[in-house]
C-alpha cells in the first residue's frame, strides 16, 4: 500500500486477527452478544461501532493535550455519547424496524469497553491519522467477530441469511428441509451467543498457538 | 408489595444482567479470576446500580420523557428531550462512580488497591447503563420499582460473578485442552450457566400465563412462534368447522 506506510497498515490489519478485540483483548463482549441473533443487525451494529469509534479516536486525539487527566473519563464519555446519539437518531429517521430490534443496544455503544479501551489505550497518546486508524482497525475487528457469529446464528437458528430463506422453506419442506433437516431453534436463544464466541476463540488458539493463555 | 417481590425475583433470576442480555461482561470476564476481587466488584456494581437507577428514573419523569417539562407550566408540555438520555444517563453514572471510588478509597483501602483500575471502569460498566436504559425501556412506574430493580438487578450480576469466579478458581485444577484456556473455557461455562438459568423462566409465570417479557435477541423468534401457533389454531378450527358442518 503507497497510502499507507507498513506501520500505519499494521493499525487496521493486527486488530483484525491476532490482537482482536473480542477474542484476544476481551473488549466490547456485552453487544456482541446481544445482537447476533440476525446477520443484518450484526452488520448494522459493526457499522455504527466504526462510525463512533473512528471518529471518537479522533476528537480524542485532537483534544489530547488539553484535557486534563482526573477527569477524561467524563470527557471520554461525553464524546461518545454525543456520536451515539447521532447513530441512533439516523437509526431511529431511516431504519426504524432495525433500531427497535436493536434496541437499547444502541446506547450501551457508549460503554462499549472497545470504545473507552482505545481511548485510553491509543488516541490519549498518539496522532490524529494514526488514532483514525487504529479506530477503524480495532472496530472492523470487532465487527468482523459480530458478523461471523451473526452468519452462524442466523443460518443454524432461523435458516435464513439477512432474511433470504437460503437452505429452503421450512413450512413447504423445499430444499435442505425435505431430507428432514430441522432449524435449531436454540442457536437464536442468548446462551448459543456464548458458546459460539468460545468456539470462535477456540479456534483462533488452535491455529496461533502464540495466543494461548495461562491457566 | 406483590409486584415488588415479582419484579425482585425476576431481574435477579429470569432477566438476570449477564446471562439473559449479556451486560457487564468485560469486567465479568476480566475480574473473575480470583472470588474476593469478584465480591468487590459485585458489591460496587450492587451499590451503583440501586443509586443511579432511582436517580435516572427521576431525571427520566421530570425532565426526559415526552410531556415531562409538563410542571414547569402548559407552555412546556410539549417538549420532548428523550433524545438526550444517553449523555444525561451517562453523566450522572460517571458522577456516582467517581463518589464510590472516594468512599471505597476512603474506607476500605485493601479493597481499593485489589479492584484497581476496575473502578473508575465501572463508569463503562455496561451494566450500570444497561440498567437505566431497560428501566427506561421498560417503563417502570415508580421510584421505589426502579430502586427496585436497580438493586436487584445488581444482585442478579453480583451472583453471577460470584458463581463464575469460584468455577475459575476450581478449574485451575482440571485438564482444559489448551486453546480454550482462559477466555474459552470461560465463555462456554458461561453459555452453560445461562442455559440452567433459562429454566428460572417459569417460575413466577407458573407456567399458565403470558411468557416472561421476550429479550431483543428472542423477539423474532417468538413473534414467529406466535405466527406458527395461530396458524395451527386457524387450521384446527377450520378443521373443526369442517367436521361440524359435514354432521349436520
């Protein structure tokens, strides 16, 4: 990439895989969870995260050197919530469906640890462009996470992708369903979030064995 | 005094924070390695929780919601400020944590320095906002509910803290395969126990009347639930008139 030298390349990319977010630095758990159960309120959701995140880094890193330390958090927060409530109002004026199933979701953006962690973490230390991409870097990670945890809900849970029926119709017994395969309801029920999420990490350990914990 | 009770049961266990909507897990998952740091964080969440829930419920009432300027005078009644929550809700919180994280350091110092960098975190906690959002969004009617349900709700996270913690100590002992080590094994048991407290679902209902209010995640599901379910009685009925017609 001529844009951006190695360095910089590396802001977006490592978040993607080995320094994930979710997996790796147990940021941001709450929402993934919660919303995974339809691949489009995961895309959605990842959307908004890169929107407030990326832009947060900045105002943050642009405000570095005149907030004083005891009280950041409060002006962390401030920030935050002021692009989340910009997010849910575009939410709530054109897609009105997706926001109620989001729901209160939305707002617990503002806590989202993701959010705060490179806040603290990055933006209060470095410059504008290079907090911008570690926002979007550590976001996409993050929704990366929610989307594949969203494909395998959604297509073990309810047999549909952003609600296109793909492996048949289950009432009509057409398609996947005529050889008797049935969907599995519990993948939709919170607790599946959980498991899946583990089995992700699971994977991820077993194929960079440089990640592996402790016990 | 009923409704108290049903809806002290009902966070604790059926609407439980970290099992059925998932809220504080990063601290639920970061401080659960040792049970004393788990009963300080739980009991700090417990604290917060049961102040700024009744404090958010009155900022909500008389300030927020549509119509609340409604006692400055009728030329107010109009104004409709909810738009403002998040940064009012979220303000308030980060005051209230910075106030326990003076008393804590105050009173109990062992404990300030084993929570660490945990408490002023509490602010991000998840569950503290989570907790005045769904108060919102449930409309609860009173103050003493939303204290209410503060509380319990608290305690509902503190328990599953408590419960996650003391798994961790044990399974220090046991033989995980390696790459679920840690935040795997964590995350799977955590499914597990959010399963057992699924069953918690029928308890208050007695398992006759209308289903606990459906999470954001379960919603669909029910809804098409519900379709399948009127289906089939339209066909039974239809059915059913179909017999009674051929007697006559």
């Amino acid at each position: 990439m001529a844009l951006l030298s190695k360095k910089d390349a590396n802001l977006i990319l490592d978040p993607l895989a080995d320094n994930n977010p979710i997996t790796i630095q147990v940021l941001g758990i709450c929402s993934a969870l919660a919303i995974t159960a339809e691949l489009k309120a995961s895309i959605v959701m990842a959307l908004s995260v890169i929107f407030v995140l990326g832009l947060g880094n900045v105002v943050i890193s642009l405000m570095r050197n005149i907030i004083p330390s005891k009280i950041r958090i409060i002006v962390q927060l401030v920030v935050v919530a002021a692009l989340v409530i910009v997010v849910d109002q575009v939410l709530k004026a054109f897609a009105y469906q997706l926001s109620k199933t989001l729901a209160v979701f939305v707002g617990l953006i503002i806590t989202n640890c993701i959010i705060m962690g490179r806040f603290e973490a990055f933006a209060l230390g470095n410059g504008v462009k290079r907090s911008f991409l570690d926002g979007i870097g550590n976001a996409a990670g993050y929704g990366i996470i929610l989307i594949i945890v969203g494909f395998f809900r959604e297509l073990l849970g309810s047999g549909t992708l952003l609600g296109f029926a793909v492996l048949g119709d289950p009432i009509a017994k057409t398609g996947l369903y005529s050889f008797g395969y049935e969907n599995n309801g519990f993948m939709l029920l919170s607790p599946m979030a959980l498991i899946v999420v583990g089995l992700l990490i699971w994977v991820q350990r077993s194929r960079n064995n440089a990640l592996i914990e402790e016990n | 005094m009923l409704e108290h009770i049903e809806l002290f049961f009902k966070s604790i266990f059926i609407d439980n924070m970290v099992f059925a909507t998932f809220l504080g897990m990063c601290s639920y998952l970061a401080v659960s390695k040792k049970v004393t740091t788990a009963v300080g964080l739980g009991a700090a969440v417990i604290f917060v929780l049961a102040v700024t829930v009744p404090l958010n419920w009155l900022l909500d009432q008389y300030l927020l919601r549509d119509g609340a300027l409604a006692w400055l005078g009728p030329e107010y009644a109009d104004y409709n400020l909810s738009f403002l929550s998040f940064i009012l809700f979220i303000a308030t919180i980060a005051t209230m944590v910075q106030l326990v994280e003076i008393v804590v350091e105050k009173f109990s110092p062992a404990l300030y320095n084993s929570l660490g960098i945990f408490l002023p975190l509490i602010a991000v906690n998840c569950a503290i906002l989570g907790g005045s959002l769904f108060m919102q969004a449930r409309e609860i009617p009173s103050l003493g509910l939303a204290f209410n349900y503060g509380l319990s709700s608290g305690i509902g996270w503190f328990l599953a803290i408590f419960a996650i913690a003391a798994i961790r100590e044990k399974i220090r002992y046991s033989n995980v395969p390696p790459p679920l080590r840690g935040l795997g094994i964590t995350f799977i048991i955590t499914g597990l126990m959010a399963i057992g407290f699924m069953s918690f679902g029928g308890m208050l209902t007695g398992g006759d009347e209308a289903p606990v209010v459906p999470e954001p995640t379960t919603v669909q599901k029910t809804e098409k639930e519900e379709l399948k379910l009127d289906k089939e009685q339209e066909e039974t009925a239809v059915s059913f008139n179909s017999i009674t017609k051929e007697k006559e």
